[in-house]
C-alpha cells in the first residue's frame, strides 16, 4: 500500500513524536498481519463493531488504527526516528509489490 501523506501532530515532552500516516486505501486484516511483522507487541480487537489494532516495538514504535480507515497514528521515540519512520513506509510499500 502506498503512503501518501505524512502530517505532524504533535511533538510530545518525553521526546516522541506523534505522526499521521495516510494510505491510499482502506486497511485490511491482511495489511494489519503485515505490518505487525516490524512489531514486537501486537493487538488486535476484531470483535469492535470497527476493529482496532496496535502495533508496539517498546522505544522505538506505537502504531494505531481502524480497519477500514485510511490513516493510522504513528509515535516514534528515541533518536532515531525519522529511520523508523522510513521503515515503516517502507514495509508498508512492499507490500503493494506482492
């Protein structure tokens, strides 16, 4: 899936940086699975009458979302983040490649 957008939403005072990615379509189960293989906690709540999904790697990573929509909320922490951010574009890029 392609990121079309990248909006800054907040720079938060314990050094993480909350950022709005939006795709170019709806989130799928599938995409989630996906996505989650960069994550080192995953939670899926598919029994939501709109399920809710979080993928977490403690230090680096919180990614949140709805299936079905087409943006999901990223917090990077650490130094490193903008390397994160590009991570994370890029898995979720691959995946419009298979």
């Amino acid at each position: 899936m392609k990121v079309v957008g990248i909006k800054q939403i907040e720079e938060c005072v314990d050094g993480g940086s909350i950022r709005e990615f939006q795709f170019d379509d709806s989130i799928t189960k599938e995409f989630i699975d996906h996505l989650s293989q960069k994550a080192e906690k995953t939670q899926y709540f598919g029994s939501l009458p709109r399920p809710f999904f979080k993928l977490e790697t403690p230090g680096r990573f919180t990614l949140k979302g709805v299936e079905g929509n087409r943006t999901v909320q990223v917090k990077l922490f650490g130094s490193d983040r903008n390397r994160t951010q590009e991570e994370l574009v890029a898995l979720a890029e691959r995946r419009q490649e298979k």
